[in-house]
C-alpha cells in the first residue's frame, strides 16, 4: 500500500464512523469496499450478476452497447421493475451520449437517454451520466426534463476530464460533475465550490484493489484542493447525490 493510500485512510478513521468512510458513486470492481455504486451492464443486471445484499448498484444503458435489437419499451419496463423491487439498485446509469464511440447513431442513442432521464425523473433517482462531445445535448435534454418535471432529480456527469469552461457551464446548468484519477484542476475548483462535486474509481489501475484506488483517487483530489480526505469526503458525502441516497427507503 502507497503512503498515499495509507494517509487518505487514515485521515478518515474516526471520522467517518457513523457512514461508509469514502463514498464512491461509479466504479465497475467486483469488489468494492465502503459506500461505492457498482455500474451494472444491461447484460449484468438483467439476470447475469447475483445482487449482493449489503452492496450498492446502478444500472442502464451504456452507449457503447445499446441493446437496439430489444424494445425500448420493454426495456425501461424491465428496469423501472428492477429499481421498484430491488433497494441495492439505488441509480440510473451509465447512460448518455457517445459521439467519437457507440453502437448507434445520435439520433437512436438521444432516444435511448431521454428514456432513461424520464424515468429517473418520475422516480426521483441520480443518474450518472456518460458524456463525450455532447455537452449541448446534455444541456438541451436536462432543460426538456425541467419543462416536465417539477423537481429533477440529481445528474452526475461521471469521469469529468473537460477543462474549466466545460465545468461552469454544466455546473451552471445544474449538473454535477465526478472525477477519478484524471482530470482538470480548474474544474475540480469549480465543483468543489459549487458543492457538486463527486469521486469515482471508473478506471482503476492495474494491480490495486478497490479499496486503495478509492483512497489514492481521494489523495490526489484532496491535495489538489489543498485539503484532506476526510474533509473531502465529508464534502462528497453532503451532496445532493448521496444524501438522496441515504434517504432511500430500505
């Protein structure tokens, strides 16, 4: 273990007794650790993947692999079944829009994620969202969902990578934003002090486990920020995302 990792674990010992020490809103590790979101495949969470009791999940439609062969009906169905009847499934996504990789033109891939955004809308549930080089459509569909909905729910662009001007601007349209071990420092300042601001282990390096990137991943933000983990965590565990999390009914 690096002393990075040991450091931002230890900063948070006793300080996070009463909740998971360092909350995680996407990751793909089959084992995970603490409060930490496993992003399902379509594949995944129709029946390939046992759900785990004191693990917490979400599920969509990736755009990379949109399962354009099925009924989009039927599909939203299935899901809006799944997040009905099982609490571990606490999300929506990843979904969203793709345009340099996806099995599926814009058109057909803007269908599929206002889907998904309606039906996080009617059951008031965070949607991580995949976006690359469609920020204006992201922008467009949020606004479309704020015409029908009185109260959206929370909109996570997950791995924000996009410099600081990107930043304002979603995070001006109510979006929040998430990093991982990538990412922009000026944008990381502007999530920061608009309390939007989010951390995940998308993309873990080869060779750690779940618990040291998380902890690595929390290291290299907090020093960014000039603070420490625990604090950060703190900071990510008030957002709207995780308190609405916390809420949900058991």
């Amino acid at each position: 273990m690096s002393e990075e990792v040991r450091a931002a674990e230890q900063e948070c010992d006793g300080r996070c007794v009463s909740r998971p020490k360092l909350p995680d809103c996407h990751t793909h590790s089959h084992e995970t650790s603490g409060q930490a979101i496993r992003s399902l495949t379509y594949a995944e969470w129709s029946g390939g993947v046992t759900i785990e009791e004191d693990q917490l999940y979400s599920i969509g439609f990736h755009p990379w692999s949109l399962p354009q062969e099925r009924s989009l009906t039927v599909l939203i169905d299935q899901m809006q079944s799944r997040l009905a009847t099982v609490p571990q499934i606490v999300a929506i996504g990843e979904c969203g829009v793709d345009k340099v990789r996806s099995n599926a033109a814009l058109s057909e891939q803007l269908v599929w994620l206002e889907a998904q955004m309606r039906l996080a809308c009617q059951l008031h549930r965070p949607i991580l969202l995949h976006t690359v080089r469609a920020w204006a459509e992201m922008i467009e569909m949020r606004s479309q969902m704020a015409q029908e909905f009185a109260q959206l729910p929370p909109m996570v662009l997950h791995g924000f990578r996009a410099k600081g001007e990107v930043a304002q601007m979603m995070l001006s349209k109510g979006f929040a934003l998430s990093f991982g071990h990538r990412y922009d420092a000026a944008a990381l300042h502007l999530a920061s002090e608009a309390k939007a601001l989010l951390v995940e282990t998308d993309e873990i390096p080869n060779g750690l486990a779940h618990r040291e990137a998380i902890a690595e991943v929390y290291g290299l933000l907090a020093k960014s920020l000039a603070t420490d983990a625990a604090t950060l965590a703190d900071q990510v565990a008030a957002t709207s995302f995780w308190q609405l999390i916390d809420k949900r009914p058991l």
